[in-house]
C-alpha cells in the first residue's frame, strides 16, 4: 500500500494535494492527520502548517490484474484482460494467440489460476469476491461439452439399466452435469469419493 505525508496550510488542503499526487479518489484513501495546523501572530494560518499521512487503499480488481500481467510477462505470453462485473460476481476474461498454455488440460491450468487470483481479490477486499477466470469462453463451451456427455450417458443408462460412473472431475464441473440432469425424469445422479478424486454416478432413478 502506497504511503505519503502532505503538509499544506490546512488540513483539508493537504488530503487534496495528497489525492493528486496518489491519483486516486477520496475514498480510496485512508486518512490520518499528523499535526494540526497553528495559528501564527495576529491569526494568520500557515506558521506551523497541517501534516497529513495518506495511504492509498488497494483496489481488489486491480491487484487482480497486476497479478495476471505478472504471471503472463513472466510466462511471457501476450493476453489481454477484459473485467465484467454482473450479479454472480466478476467474470475475468482473457483473450491472446496462445491460450492453450493457460487453459491447460480440460481446464485444469484455468482452474488453479482462477483460485489463486480469487486469494488475491479477497486479500484486499473486506467482504467476499467471486471471480470467475476464462479464456475466450472456454468454460462456456465446456459446460456444452459436459451437458451433451451428461444427456449421452443417460441414454445409455437407460438403455442398459446400469449405472455410469465418470472420471474424476472439479466441483465446478460436478455441479454442472447435476444441474443438467436434476429434472430428469428416468436418471439420478450422486456424487462418491474424496477429492481430489470425487465422481459423479448417473443411475436410473
């Protein structure tokens, strides 16, 4: 966090010289005054001025990014980051020429990424953050990916009457293939085993 110490004839002059020279808002800011400011003969302000200590409080998003553009100067690879924030949180979304490397096998370099920069983002936040980190909607079509399995495994269970048993996979994942197949009128579906191996079963109901 970024500290400095203003002195300026009054106090309310220092925290504005200090809000320009940080480049930031008054609410992103935490206050202390140091030294009050005294009157000199006859009145007159300024013999001994105010001293202010202003310290920039950190943005949650934007250490976010300082974050990712570390891990990918140093990975050097060229990605740009686009933030949307909505109701569910804030969806990260990272566009380049060499994604491959970040998204990682079905997901799995995306998904460690992802709950670092969710460790960051909450470090500097005083209520909890949810941010969701993808990579030119890979995780968009994954869920279509694991939809159209979810639907082909239940046919087959029900075609054979015997329950399916799928690779481990994240909970993330578990739950979309749940969600997919809750309402399913022939095909329930349950998980089993410890993580980091959990699965999920599709067994006729």
């Amino acid at each position: 966090m970024k500290k400095i110490v203003v002195t300026a004839k009054t106090i309310e002059e220092a925290v504005k010289q200090g809000i320009l020279q940080l480049n930031t808002t008054k609410d992103r800011v935490k206050i202390t005054v140091l030294e009050q400011p005294t009157k000199g003969l006859l009145g007159i302000f300024g013999v001994k001025p105010a001293k202010v200590e202003l310290e920039k409080v950190p943005d949650a998003y934007e250490e976010v990014e300082l974050f990712l553009l570390d891990v990918f100067r140093t990975m050097a690879l060229d990605v740009k980051i686009e933030q949307i924030t909505n109701g569910d949180g804030t969806l990260i979304n990272l566009t380049g020429p060499e994604l491959g490397i970040l998204i990682g096998r079905r997901g799995q370099t995306l998904d460690a990424l992802q709950y670092l920069v969710n460790i960051v983002a909450n470090r500097y936040s005083t209520s909890h953050i949810r941010v969701i980190l993808d990579a030119e909607k890979f995780r968009e079509r994954r869920m279509k990916t694991l939809e159209d399995l979810s639907s082909r495994l239940a046919q087959r269970v029900i075609k054979t009457r015997k329950e399916v048993i799928l690779e481990p996979m994240p909970a993330q994942e578990r739950k979309i293939i749940h969600a997919h197949l809750q309402n399913h009128s022939a095909v329930k579906t349950y998980s089993k085993g410890d993580e980091p191996n959990r699965r999920i079963v599709i067994a006729v109901r």
